[in-house]
C-alpha cells in the first residue's frame, strides 16, 4: 500500500492540518471505502512529561481530513475535542474522530511514565461518510476493552489481494456498527456505571458545559432515556444537577480560596462573573461575595 502523510504546519498557530496521500486499486473505488494507514503497537511518548490542565485545551491541536480509529490498550493519555473538552483515556478506550474535528489525543504525564499504546486505523471514502451523514460513525470515545479488536482487520488489509481487501472493509464495517448498536442499547443494569462516570466528568472539569445530547451520547442512550436514568440516579434533572456542582465547587472556593469573583466565574465556565452571581444567589440564596462574608465570620479559620 503506497501511503504518505502529509502535515501542514505552516498556518500561523491554527490546528495543525493532517492529509493523507493514497494510490486508490480499482476495488476501493468499487467499494467506496479504503484504509489510509494502519499501524499495529504503535508506541507514542511525547506528552508523558506534560501534566494536563483541565481548565484549558492542549497546545498544538490538528484537524485529520480522513476518519481514525486508535485503540489504546495500553499506558496512559488524554483525548481533547471542542465539543467534550479535555478527558482522560485509559486501556481499553476507543477513540473515533471524523474529518475535519479539531482534536488531539496521545499520551499524557502519569506516575509510571508509560506511553500511549495504539492500534490505529485511518480510512476514507464515500461510503464512509454515508456512514457519517447516517450517525453510524461519530466522534466518540467507546470503552471496547483489552482485546486488540483492531488487529484482525489491519492484518487483513495489509494482505492487498482483493479477497482480502473486500473482507477488511467488511469487517471494519462490521466493527463500526456493532459499537453503535451496542451503543444505542445500553442495558438498564450498567446505565448507573456510566451515569456515575458522567457525574465524575463533571465535576472533574467544571469548566465544560454539557448539553443534554452530549450527557447521553456519553452514555451511549437516547436523550429521552437519559433524562428519565438521570432523574432516578441523581433525583434532579441533568442541566441542574450540572448547575450545582459548579455552585458547590463554587461554594468551596469562595471560604478556601482568596479567587475574585471573576476569576471563579471564568474557571466554571460562565460567560462573565453576572451570570455567575445570578445563579449562584438562585440556587444558595445570597451572592457569592455575602456567601464569602457571612462564612469566613462564622468560620474565620476556614482558610488555613
């Protein structure tokens, strides 16, 4: 297979720009699907010294005009988008992004300096992006295990005769749609797990603010059935539980921390500090600078 990547870098600080340069056979064409790269163990360390900061995107995002596909099935990263913020991966965390998403995952500083250790699958065609326009292939992160499930098809496409060829696309296909109707059928007994891991996120990175769609597409459920999972885990709806866990993080930084009204606002996200202190006094009762006051003459030490 004649592959070349090529990346611009040469745009003045906007994301960094992968292109993938492929010598199509006559049977990609007649399929409308073919695989770009495909990287067995590869082993990445740049970022293992990095500690993430949870507050702000990583440096050096980049754009991919083709489809991945990286496994990490062992070590240690992260995965930033714009749309989930900065998250952490670990083992068995499946990583899809889809042309054109500014993005940047890789390896990331952890207490036994291990790398980012990937399957990676890159791919293109027509056929592809109607799996796109149809919802089937999504930027997501999908939780597929240890298992190198990749494997099976990179081996097989590395085999360019066309038997072989039309029996990878099928099974990357296969692969595809089998995460997202596993996806879209998360049985009832595991909904709590993820909901769990969605509350952990939040609070995590405050910062983020979760739409309805993106809580449940986390959760790999449809927004009706979340909203009803959520009420009867958390015994609020989702965008005010989300609310107060800014407010209660709010609520400690304000007796522990000397961070203007401001600054606070800014690290939770809001727009500017008014729409903070609105939803602070809805939800507490006073705004956050008679907060600090009333708690500091009650509590004088809370600082130390």
């Amino acid at each position: 297979m004649d592959k070349t990547l090529v990346i611009d870098d040469k745009n003045n600080g906007s994301p960094v720009v992968h292109i993938l340069n492929y010598r199509k056979s006559q049977i990609h064409e007649e399929f409308g699907l073919w695989m770009n790269l495909l990287v067995r163990g590869n082993r990445s360390t740049e970022g293992v010294g990095n500690e993430l900061d949870m507050m702000n995107p990583p440096r050096k995002l980049r754009i991919f005009k083709f489809y991945a596909i990286s496994h990490m099935y062992e070590g240690a990263g992260f995965y930033y988008s714009q749309q989930t913020g900065l998250r952490r991966i670990t083992p068995g965390d499946c990583i899809i992004t889809t042309p054109d998403t500014v993005q940047l995952y890789g390896a990331c500083k952890n207490a036994d300096n291990q790398p980012y250790v990937e399957d990676n699958i890159c791919f293109a065609g027509p056929l592809a992006d109607h799996l796109f326009r149809s919802g089937v292939i999504k930027d997501s992160i999908i939780r597929i295990g240890a298992e190198r499930k990749l494997l099976p098809i990179i081996d097989k496409a590395l085999d360019p005769s066309r038997d072989s060829q039309i029996a990878a696309n099928i099974m990357l296909i296969n692969f595809l749609t089998s995460i997202y109707t596993e996806s879209r059928k998360t049985p009832s007994s595991d909904i709590n797990v993820k909901l769990k891991l969605l509350t952990e996120q939040m609070i995590q990175d405050p910062s983020h603010w979760w739409t309805v769609e993106e809580m449940a597409d986390f959760c790999g459920v449809c927004c009706s059935y979340f909203r009803e999972a959520f009420h009867q885990y958390a015994g609020l709806s989702p965008k005010l539980y989300a609310d107060k866990i800014k407010i209660g993080i709010a609520t400690e930084k304000l007796i522990k921390t000397d961070l203007k009204i401001q600054e606070l606002a800014h690290l939770l996200g809001y727009v500017d500090q008014y729409h903070f202190s609105r939803r602070f006094k809805q939800i507490v009762g006073l705004s956050p600078l008679q907060y600090r006051t009333s708690s500091l003459l009650q509590h004088p030490d809370a600082k130390q």
